[in-house]
C-alpha cells in the first residue's frame, strides 16, 4: 500500500487557494471547516464539487441541508483559515458573517463566494465527495491565501 504521508507531501507540490466551507444543520445552526479540496466541476450546467472529511464535525449537517457555499480566503485571512482548520467550538464567535440565499453563512472580507445546493454524493475513502449545483455567486476581488507545501503563501505579482 502506498505510504499516505508521501502523497502528503508529493501534494503539497500543488499550491491551492484556501477556502472555508459552511452549511447549517437543520435547526439553522451553522457549521464550517477550512478546505482546499474544491473544485469547478462543469460550466454548463454550473457545477463545483466540494470534499469533506467523514471524521470534520459539520460533515453530517452537509448531508441533512444539502448545500454548502465556497467562501475564497484573501490573503489577509489566514487567521481565519486557521481558526476554521480546528475541530469543535463555535467558530462563527466574533467572525463578520450574514447569511446568504440558502440561509448558509458568506464570510464577509472574502474574494468572493459561491452557494451550492448538493445535488450529488459520492463514497471516496476517508472524505465525501458532493457535487453542488451553482445556485449564487458573487466576486469582489484581490488577491487569494495560497496554500503550499504545508504553509500559507501570498500571490507574488512579477
């Protein structure tokens, strides 16, 4: 079997924005994890997919809502990737938010975001794949957190 911590860093060779994913639990309580398995999925129809852990807190209230919304990190948020990245708490304590069209929270000070609602599920080892269907989106713009090789980076211009 091939060794999981060699893929680790062999993947940490490919730099990625930083996101934090939220969702609500049906009661309306809200949930969010850091994330940068995210990906666009298709453009006709509009299509992102996103990864969750089986073992992350929210990942059972992904299931029950059945959407979630991308929130793109700028470079200023590292902290606030950082204080998504940890398990348990109230995340949203003191963390500048509303909520969007699907009743699911849109960090304020992001790059922008992106609300889904799932229309698809998938087993993938450890994670669970869901596909969401682009219901929203908004772009504000600047420049992303990047994640690379275990540490966080800024977009150098040339």
């Amino acid at each position: 079997m091939f060794d999981a911590k060699e893929l680790r860093r062999v993947m940490g060779l490919f730099a990625t924005g930083v996101t934090v994913i939220t969702t609500r639990d049906a009661g309306g309580r809200v949930y969010g994890l850091t994330a940068n398995a995210v990906t666009s999925l298709s453009l006709v129809p509009p299509l992102l997919l996103i990864c969750i852990d089986k073992q992350a807190e929210s990942h059972p209230h992904f299931l029950d809502s059945k959407c979630f919304i991308v929130n793109i990190l700028a470079e200023d948020q590292e902290a606030l990737s950082t204080r998504f990245a940890k398990s348990g708490g109230d995340k949203f304590t003191g963390v500048a938010h509303h909520l969007g069209r699907l009743d699911t929270p849109v960090l304020d000070g992001t790059l922008g975001h992106v609300e889904c609602r799932i229309v698809e599920t998938h087993e993938g080892g450890d994670h669970v794949i869901h596909v969401g269907a682009v219901e929203h989106a908004e772009l504000r713009g600047g420049a992303p957190l990047i994640f690379f090789q275990g540490k966080y980076h800024q977009l150098r211009s040339r």
